[in-house]
C-alpha cells in the first residue's frame, strides 16, 4: 500500500475520532439519546434528530469520496474469471425447415371403360403386375361378334378396291366406280378400327408396373363407365411434396440440396430438389417444390409426414458465436464483451455486433467482430464494460 494510501487512511481516522468525541462533541452519542427518551423531551429530541441528521449526511459525503479516492488508490483489485475464444473463420450451412408429405404420381384407381359384367378378374391384392398386363375382363355384350362381321365386310371391300383399281390403271371402267371402291374401302375400315377401340375397353390392363393395391369391385359385378374397379401403386418413385412460403423464392430452386426426415421411420435421406412450382399459392403465398426420395426396401408410403430442410445459404468464411453470448441493449442493438489487453491489464470491453442467421445454437455475425478477436464466453452475462477479468 503506498504513502499516499497511508495519508488517506490517517486523514479517516482523524476524522472519525473527532466526529466521535466526548459530551462537548456536537455528537450525540447514544447514552444522551437514552435519557432524552426517558425523560420525554419533545423539543430536545427534535434538536437531537436534526443534529444526527446533520452529521449523518455529512459523513456520508465524506465516505462517498473516500471510497472514490480508494477506488483510485487502491490498486489491488480482485479480477473476474471468464473463459475467452478466439474467433476463426468457419463454414456455415443454414438450413430452413418445413413440413412435407410422402406422394408418389403413379398412386391411381383404376376405372372401369366399358358398360357391363365384370367377367372376370386375374389379378388379387398384392400382387405384383407389369405395365400392359391384363388385369380384368368385362363383358362385352356381343361386340366381339359384330366387330367379326364388319370385319369381313372390310375385307370384302378391300378386295373390291383392289380390282377395281387395276382395272382403273388398265383404263377399264369409269372413275365413279374406282372412287366409291376407294371410299367404301376406306370408310368400312373406319368402322372397324373404331368397333375394335370400343372392344378393347373391355378388357382392363395396367398402365404402369406395380402392385394391386386394392381390388375395388367383385368379380361378377355389372359396372358401367367410370366405375372403381383396382387400386394400383407404384412404390419405386416416391418423393416429397413441401409448400415453402415465397421469401424463399431466390435461395430454394432447383438442385438446391436438402435432407429430409421420416419421424414414423426415424430415417433421413439427403437429395436435391428435383421440381419447383412456377405459381404461387395466393391463399397462404407460398410455391410447391418435389424431393425425389429412395424407397429400398418399400417402407416408405404415401402420405407419410415428413420434416424437409432446405439448404438456403452458404458462407465459407461465417464468423460464429454461441447465441447465449449475445445481449441487447436498450436501443435493440446487439452486443457481445471481448478481452482486451489495457494498461498492462486485461479487460471486458462491449462490442456492438450485427447478427444474421442462426443455426444450432450459434449465429452469423457479420459486423462488429473480426478473427482473433478473444469473445468471453463464459461469464459474458456477468461481466461489465471496462471491468479488469482474468482469463481462465
């Protein structure tokens, strides 16, 4: 403790003994207090009050410089432990969340074509079929036999046009009777081909490989056009379907990667998005995006809920620091402490930061801090701007 503490202190004590003196001492002292109690004496115990309130705010001032003067003096000070990093550069992938849903296109009920008997039905529930394999049989009421019959009234026609065309080249004839085989010809075959489309409505085949989901309708049923009849699914390609709010609409596009999180299944895949929608919704303003996803082993089906996250933005030299180390001040800006060497003396000192996005509990800073900067960590809640702190 050096000399000029040594005078303060003795300057104190002067200054105590004499503010506590003997009964001539303006003090009042708390035996003189007593009997004035005892006696009650209004008028002397209102003169003690203002003679202890006098001395009271006196030595008050006097101890508020004191302690001023000793701050000033006083150079052993305790220092607070905090625990300080140095900031480096890093990579920062930020992700957007967002609920999607399990589809897949080829996921359709099979309708019935044609009017009449279900005949019969080749396929059962679970099965597995291929494209173009035929899965059913209405009957056909007849058609079969008068598509036979115009057929051989085609051919008859054909035959007739054919002789009558080289009869034609050989300038046998008149031209009318080549025109009308022509068109006979022609107009008999027509109605072939269109009997022959109508037949082949009874007949119901798959329209993509896959598996018999549902058989809808029995066998022996009478349907007419547009009757239910097979549930058909297609579990290879499988994908999810995510609405994202359209202030996403620059940083999610196609290819963008993503992850995409099964919660029934606990799997997560990583893909990219395969398909972005070019209208946005006006009820809740937001765009459609697809994210192809495998299905190995057939677990995955439609309509599972999934969690989708969107890699919306990249810095490969971010600088990041734990969100529990940022604090706000009054006018809303951001601030965190660094460790600062002053004076041969280390300190807290505030640093007004600006923040971006945030991922895992750490946070981009994009003003404020630079690398090598040493943030406090622990104790960052704690300490104050200019307090001596002891880095542990």
């Amino acid at each position: 403790m050096n000399t000029k503490l040594n005078i303060l202190l003795i300057t104190i004590a002067a200054l105590i003994s004499s503010c506590g003196g003997g009964e001539n001492s303006q003090a009042i002292n708390a035996n003189k207090i007593e009997k004035l109690i005892e006696k009650k004496d209004l008028g002397a115990l209102k003169s003690a009050k203002e003679k202890v309130t006098a001395n009271y705010s006196d030595l008050r001032n006097q101890l508020d410089r004191i302690n001023a003067a000793l701050s000033k003096l006083d150079t052993i000070t305790k220092a607070y432990d905090v625990t300080a990093v140095k900031i480096k550069e890093s990579y920062f992938k930020h992700f957007v969340e967002f609920q999607g849903n399990v589809k897949t296109k080829q996921n359709v009920v099979i309708l019935s074509e044609y009017g009449g008997t279900l005949s019969k039905i080749f396929v059962k529930e679970g099965q597995q079929v291929s494209k173009g394999q035929i899965l059913a049989k209405v009957d056909d009421g007849g058609l079969s036999q008068q598509v036979a019959q115009l057929q051989a009234q085609a051919d008859l026609a054909k035959t007739t046009f054919e002789r009558q065309k080289k009869l034609w080249e050989q300038k046998i004839g008149s031209e009318i009777q080549y025109l009308q085989a022509e068109t006979s010809a022609k107009s008999t075959q027509n109605s072939v081909d269109q009997l022959k489309s109508q037949l082949a409505k009874t007949t119901v085949r798959a329209p993509f490989s896959g598996t018999i989901d549902a058989v809808i309708t029995d066998q022996g049923s009478v349907v007419a056009g547009g009757t239910p009849l097979f549930r058909i699914v297609n579990l290879n390609s499988m994908y999810v379907e995510a609405e994202v709010p359209e202030k996403y609409i620059t940083s999610v596009k196609k290819g963008t990667f993503s992850q995409v999180y099964l919660p029934m299944l606990g799997e997560t895949f990583e893909s990219k998005i395969r398909q972005v929608s070019n209208f946005i919704n006006p009820n809740n303003r937001s765009f459609t995006i697809e994210i192809a996803v495998p299905n190995k082993n057939g677990m995955i089906k439609p309509n599972l809920t999934s969690k989708v996250s969107i890699n919306d933005y990249n810095n490969e030299k971010a600088i990041l620091v734990p969100q529990s180390v940022i604090s706000e001040n009054a006018s809303g800006d951001h601030y965190v402490y660094v460790a600062t060497k002053e004076d041969g003396k280390t300190k807290a000192r505030r640093v007004i930061v600006k923040t971006a996005k945030s991922q895992d509990g750490f946070i981009e800073i994009t003003n404020g801090l630079t690398t090598n900067d040493n943030l406090i960590i622990e104790g960052a809640r704690s300490v104050k701007d200019g307090q001596i702190i002891n880095i542990k």
